[in-house]
C-alpha cells in the first residue's frame, strides 16, 4: 500500500502484529512486533533497537510500504521515485499481520487507492 506523507512533519508507519499492544507507550520495534519508519521534523529513522537513521536525502511525499510474509520481510520505498528507504528482514511472522499508522500533534496521512505492487 502506499501512503500520502507530503506536508506532514511527524508520522510513523509500517506493519504492526495483531497481538501488539495499543494503549500506552510501548516502544515500536520488531522486537514488540511492528516494522515501522518514522518522521519527525527533520528526524528520518527504522524504528530498529537501536533506531537506524535513514540516509539524508528529501524525505519522501508518498511511502510503499511492501509486506511479503512468504520472504518474512517488510520494505519501504519512495513510492514517487520507487527509491528503496529500508527493509526489515530475517523475522518470523507467526500471526496476523496490520498496516500501522501513527501521527504527531495534529499532523495527517493520506492512505493511498490504486497502490501499485511490484516495485
């Protein structure tokens, strides 16, 4: 799917586990069970533990976000540019999977119709 990021400063997205917990602060990683990337401000990060700083470069205006659950991998690309931002590999999904969305003090996202696959 593809989600429309331009003109918002603070969001994070990815892919959550049917089983994470979604009342309070718990922190977003795929130890916790979401495979997500974050913005804010001018902080492009993997939320990783530790958190992986995306290379400098504009940040993107519309995110891919790519779940493969046959290859256990989880990618994000510019979808505008189809230039490939990260991938979170190695995992082993063993439940439901969700898209993941978060914004920050009133910031909005625009999920996408018509995404196309195969980037």
């Amino acid at each position: 799917w593809e989600v429309e990021v331009a003109g918002s400063r603070g969001w994070c997205l990815g892919v959550a586990a049917e089983s994470v917990e979604r009342k309070g602060k718990e922190q977003l990683t795929p130890e916790t069970g979401v495979w997500s990337i974050d913005r804010d401000d001018d902080e492009f990060v993997a939320l990783t533990s530790p958190g992986s700083r995306l290379p400098a470069r504009p940040i993107p205006g519309r995110v891919g976000v790519y779940l493969s659950y046959e290859s256990a991998t989880v990618s994000f690309y510019d979808a505008n540019t189809k230039t490939h931002l990260h991938t979170f590999t190695g995992n082993k999904f063993t439940e439901k999977l969700y898209p993941f969305f978060e914004t920050y003090e009133d910031q909005w996202l625009g999920i996408c119709s018509g995404s196309a696959p195969g980037v």
